[in-house]
C-alpha cells in the first residue's frame, strides 16, 4: 500500500501556482510593454501618415466607362485570349499575370514573336489609380493603355484595329459577350468598345491592404515593426515621391538626381525617359513614379527591371535620388513596412475563364 506525503504534494502545487501567477505576469508585463510601444509609435506615425497617404478605394471608377458586371466580364475573357496577338502566342496576362502580382518577373517581357520589349512591364494591379500609364506616360488612362500593346509589332503585333475586330466578330461567344456590355448597339463589336472593356476589368484589379486599414484608424492592422519602418520611410524622404494612395503613381520624376543612374543599376541602355517621347530637355530621364503597393513580389525593379533585390533597390533609390546612404537598419525597416502596403485579389479573379477553353 502506497503512502502519500501530503506536505509534498501541498508544496508542489505552492510551487505550480507560483508558476503560473509568474507567467500570467510575465504576459501581463509583456502585453503592457507592446501596447506602449503601439502607442508610442501611433503617436509619432499616424496623424502624419494620414496626411501624405489615403486608403485604397474598392474601384477605380471613370464616368466615361462605367464599371459594370457585363463590361468586366468581356473585359476579363479579352485580357486572357491570346488571339488578341497576331499569331495568338500571348495575352494581357503574360506580361501582367494576375497570380504573380500582375507581372511576368521578367526585365523585358517576349513578344508574340519571341522578341523583347524595351521597358519592363508594370503591375497591372491598381494601375488604373495612376495618373497616367506606361513609364512615359503616353497614356492617359487604362482606356487608352488598353489598346497600344495591341498594335505595338514588338508586343501583340495585330497589324490593324480592323484586323483584330474582324477576328473577333467570327466568334460567336465574343457576339454575345459584347451584346451584353453594350446593349442597344447595332454593331458593339468595335475597337473602342474592346478597349473600354479591358479597362473596366483593369479598374476592378485593387488590392487593399492592411496599410489601408491602418490608415482607416485600426492601429493594431500594423505590428511595431511595420510602424517602425513607416516612421522611417517618411523620415528618410522616400515621400517626397512616394505618396498618395498608390504611394506613388501619381507624378513623374528625374531618375538620379544627385547620381546618373546607370552607374548603380548596371543598364545595359541608357534610357532617356519621357525625353524620347517629348524631345524636351526637361523630360531627360524622367520616368514615372512606380506605385510601391505589392512591391515586394514585382521585381525586378526600374524602368528596365535592372535589380532584382528589393532592397538593393531601395538603397539605390535612397543615393541616387535623395543623396543618402542609407544602413542595413533602415533600409530593413524600409523593407517591412512595404510588404504591410502588399494586398491580394478576389478569390477566382485571377483564374483564366473557362470559356476560353472551349473557343
């Protein structure tokens, strides 16, 4: 028969309840200590964060192309159809492939023809925020966007506007859809109206974040070293460019201010910018300012997708154009912050629709 030694036993769960009264502290304490820093942080970020920054909005409308289920859904099967290109090698999505944040992580995308364009292709996701498109801005809007790769002989290569609607009014799928987005329309089967409807569908392509929440006013939406990160990405002067809703997007801007460029990329061409669009002097090496939202999974990065490393980029960025050398720290805080600005599609959007299969 087993004799138990009651003392022990009491002594021991003295021993455990002492314990766990420690650890229950101990969280307690911990709990304090990052709610404080929460605020402290809060304090030093938010009302200025709220000022440079806006939320995402849920679509980028425009009063002259209403967003509407019809339009998005032609939009959508168009910017997956290959036979948007002359010999029907690629679509949109090849070099803006919505499951890999709208881009081909290539420098240079290939051509219906194989061949390379000039300049790196852009996320397509929240594109149609910008002020304008392309890295020169040639483009006012996704609507006009829309339809110049189409024609461009190094990209899609259809040789003419009649070509491509003539191929499309031989399907039947493409009579409906287009019945549809355009009802009352004796012939909706236009340039124009294809146009429009991959721009509806590119104007549907947001990806709020949990940045967007912070700034709607949830501070727990960031951890503290995101916040970190957003106090030092305001205070080593990357807003300067890098602001509104799109942290960019919205202005253009000399690559290399303080330093030619080339000599920190290693571009292979010397690309002049806007200037080769406008011959105006003003314009040499003036490029768009890239939105930074889902930045961390569109590299490589630049206008000729020269880097490949986000934060050789960002160190690039900090000496080039704001003279500053920037530390391992900051440039890692930088780095954090930026995947809080990352956000992800619907469920399904980017699937490739079925009914492409059957054409």
């Amino acid at each position: 028969m087993k004799i138990f030694n009651y003392s022990i036993i009491v002594a021991a769960a003295a021993l455990l309840s002492s314990c766990g009264d420690h650890t229950e502290t101990h969280n307690q304490n911990q709990n304090a200590a990052e709610f404080a820093e929460h605020m402290r942080l809060d304090a030093q970020v938010a009302e200025k964060a709220k000022k440079i920054f806006q939320p995402i909005a849920a679509v980028a409308e425009n009063p002259d192309n209403a967003v509407t289920p019809e339009k998005v859904k032609l939009g959508k099967m168009l910017y997956f159809d290959k036979r948007l290109s002359k010999e029907g090698n690629i679509s949109c999505n090849s070099c803006h492939n919505l499951a890999t944040g709208g881009v081909d992580n290539l420098s240079f995308s290939p051509g219906d023809d194989g061949g390379l364009g000039g300049r790196n292709s852009p996320t397509v996701l929240n594109a149609a925020f910008h002020a304008t498109q392309f890295w020169d801005g040639r483009a006012k809007d996704v609507e006009e966007q829309a339809g110049m790769p189409i024609l461009n002989p190094v990209e899609m290569a259809i040789p003419s506007e009649a070509f491509l609607v003539d191929r499309l009014k031989g399907i039947e799928l493409y009579q409906s859809l287009f019945a549809d987005a355009y009802p009352g329309q004796g012939a909706p089967i236009t340039y124009e109206n294809l146009r429009k409807a991959i721009a509806a569908f590119e104007r549907t392509l947001v990806t709020p974040s949990r940045f967007d929440e912070y700034l709607n006013g949830e501070s727990k939406a960031l951890t503290i070293a995101e916040k970190q990160g957003l106090k030092t990405f305001m205070e080593s002067g990357c807003i300067t460019c890098h602001n509104g809703s799109m942290l960019g997007g919205n202005s253009f801007q000399k690559f290399g201010q303080f330093k030619d460029y080339w000599h920190y990329t290693g571009s292979k061409t010397v690309d002049e910018g806007r200037f080769a669009e406008t011959k105006n002097e003003a314009d040499k090496f003036m490029f768009k300012v890239p939105s930074l939202r889902n930045i961390h999974v569109t590299a490589p990065y630049f206008h000729d997708g020269s880097v490949a490393d986000l934060s050789e980029a960002i160190s690039i960025m900090a000496e080039i154009n704001l003279n500053k050398k920037l530390t391992t720290e900051e440039i890692n805080d930088i780095v954090t912050f930026l995947k809080s600005v990352s956000g992800e599609l619907p469920e399904g959007v980017a699937d490739t629709p079925k009914e492409l299969a059957a054409l």
